[in-house]
C-alpha cells in the first residue's frame, strides 16, 4: 500500500472511528469500505487518477466533494467513485 492510499484510509479511519474500514485493490481500483452499523458505504478511486494527483490534492478533493459527508447522510449503502471530473454515484456492480 502506497503513501496516498495509507493517507487515505487514515482520513476514513479518522473521520468512521469505531467503524471497520477495509481496503482492497481490485479491477484498477482502490475500493475503501467503510462498515456502518445500519449500512456500508464504498468509495472507488481509479489506480491512474491516484498516480496522477498529488497526496494532500486527493485528501482536499474528498472533502471538497463532500464524501464523508454524503456517507454520513445516507441511511442506505452507498457507492462513490472519485474520478478526474469528480465524484459520482454508482452501483455495487461498479467494481465487478
């Protein structure tokens, strides 16, 4: 696990604490789950959208999307995928 994504995950471990967080990289993509007590939310970040953007501009990026926020707020599970245009909702398929 590289720098950013340790950062990453440190942020949603800092922000969900008590939740179980887990991470895996899969099809490309750097998936964070974050297990809820009534849901579980799942972000995606693209492996190249990583290697693009510098460490504290992806953790910036996350807030100013508003991401933590959007998990908070969702009674339901929830997917988010962070891209180079921003941020949108997808499905649990999105990863397979």
């Amino acid at each position: 696990m590289d720098d950013k994504i340790r950062s990453i995950l440190k942020k949603i471990e800092s922000e969900f604490p008590g939740n179980k967080i887990k991470y895996q990289f899969v099809n490309e993509l750097h998936t964070f789950c974050i297990e809820g007590e009534s849901a579980a939310h799942w972000l995606y970040i693209d492996r190249d959208y990583v290697d693009d953007v510098d460490e504290n501009d992806l953790l910036n990026l996350i807030n100013q999307y508003g991401i933590i926020d959007k998990f908070r707020a969702s009674k339901k599970s929830k997917w988010l995928y962070l891209y180079d245009t921003g941020v949108r909702e997808v499905d649990d398929n999105f990863a397979k």
